[in-house]
C-alpha cells in the first residue's frame, strides 16, 4: 500500500468523522466503527474523488466497506 495514498486517505476521514488519525487503521470500518450513514459515505466519497481526481462508480460503492477498501481502490485506479 502505498503510504502517501493511505496518509491521504486517513487525514481526509479524519476530518470528515471528526476523529484522530491515530485512531484509524485499514481494517477501521466506515459504517461500525465511525459510525457513518449512506449519506456521510457518500459524502467522504465526493471528497476522495475530488482529492484523487477520479470517478467511484456506483457498482464500487458496497464494497467499500474499511478505510483499506478505500485506498486499494484509489492505487488500482
């Protein structure tokens, strides 16, 4: 995993769930362990796309479940 992705990745949820990043790994999970609704998802996902200029298709969304779902998409991509 490429470290700048996922530092990235990890100060972007940070901000939008209003936790540490220290508190985040990449098995923390977006719905149970943050507590995020569809709407809070779909939120951090507009953001991720706009930091990483790409697209989430709507098909790639339910199985983005853990904050390591997030940044193995972003380097695939």
């Amino acid at each position: 995993m490429d470290n700048s992705v996922k530092t990235k990745v990890i100060k972007l949820i940070a901000d939008q769930a209003g936790v540490a990043e220290d508190s985040l790994s990449d098995n923390t999970s977006l719905q149970d362990d943050l507590e995020l609704d569809s709407l809070d998802i779909m939120d951090l996902l507009l953001v991720l796309e706009e930091e990483f200029d790409m697209q989430i298709p709507d098909e790639e969304l339910g199985k983005i479940q853990t904050i390591g779902d997030i940044v193995n998409y972003i380097e695939r991509s």
